[in-house]
C-alpha cells in the first residue's frame, strides 16, 4: 500500500508558500494506519527499546500505538503545564523563538533504553530538544522515529541520534 496516498497535501498552510501534509485522511483510513504502525513498529522493534516517548501532539496518538504494537511502555513530551506532578523540562530553541517541553520526572529511568516518536520532522527542534530532554532524565536514546520526513528543511541534521523515516517528501 502507498500510504503517500492517504495524505493530503494542503497548500498555504498555515502561511502562505507552506504545504501542509495533513495525517488526518491517513488515520481515517484504518488499513493505511494499521500499516504505518505495523511498518514503523517493525523498524523500531529491532532496536530493542523498553519505552516510547512520543512529541506532542500528534507524535503521542503515534507513539501509543506503537508501544502497544510492540509491548514496551510510553511516555509522555508535551508542552510546559500540561503533565502533573514533578516534571523535568527543557527549553529549546525554534526556527523563530524559544519553546518549552516537558516529561515527568519518573517517566525515564537512567540508562532506560528509548526511542523517541514524532509524526513529523521538519526543522528539527522539538525532536532534538525531546533528545536533549530523553539524556536529561538518563535515558540511552537508540534512535528516532517519524511517520514524515520534510527532507528539504535538513531537519534530520540537527539530531544526534539514528534517524527512522517511514515518508519523506522532498519539497
């Protein structure tokens, strides 16, 4: 199955000269999302991992299923104030500014072996922030993993860890 099929391109999203590729027809389509999760479970199985810590937002629908596809836990990353208890931040640079993540403090175990899971990677800030935050906490990062790869942005540059794409779109 071609899953670049089951998502739409929108253009001037949300700027003019952006083309937004929107996962929501993918995840309307049960076989094409049992097969991105099957196809990206297969890979980051063979890494070995004992937990999944998926990007707000769209990366935490991705990485649950994806933990319970290959039997390891999950993690939450979101944004400052939206995880009770004590947490572990991380501020990071964007393309345009700053952001904060965040995971709670026992979501990681020093020398746990992870994997980090976004829908997308585009300029590469949250996911190598989420990087800088998974070592924070002690975690052994064994690779990355996206659903779509914008390659023409190098976001892929700026992470120090093994990258998996599943799409890549070059423009």
């Amino acid at each position: 199955m071609d899953l670049k099929e089951h998502i739409r391109a929108i253009p001037d999203f949300p700027k003019p000269g952006v083309m937004f590729y929107d996962i929501s027809t993918l995840l309307m389509h049960g076989p094409a999302w049992a097969g991105t999760i099957d196809r990206l479970g297969e890979e980051i199985k063979k890494a070995g991992p004992e937990r999944l810590l998926g990007i707000e937002s769209r990366g935490l629908m991705v990485a649950a299923a994806l933990a319970h596809r290959i039997g390891c836990g999950f993690a939450m990353v979101r944004k400052k104030n939206k995880l009770p208890g004590p947490v572990v931040s991380h501020k990071y640079a964007l393309e345009y500014g700053e952001d904060i993540i965040e995971m709670q403090a026992d979501a990681v175990k020093a020398g746990q072996k992870v994997v980090i899971v976004d829908d997308l990677l585009a300029t590469g800030g949250t996911l190598a922030g989420t990087l800088a935050l998974a070592r924070k906490l002690g975690a052994e990062v064994l690779m990355t993993a996206v659903m779509i790869e914008l390659i023409f942005l190098k976001g892929r540059e700026r992470i120090d860890a093994p990258v998996f794409s599943l799409l890549q779109y070059e423009s």
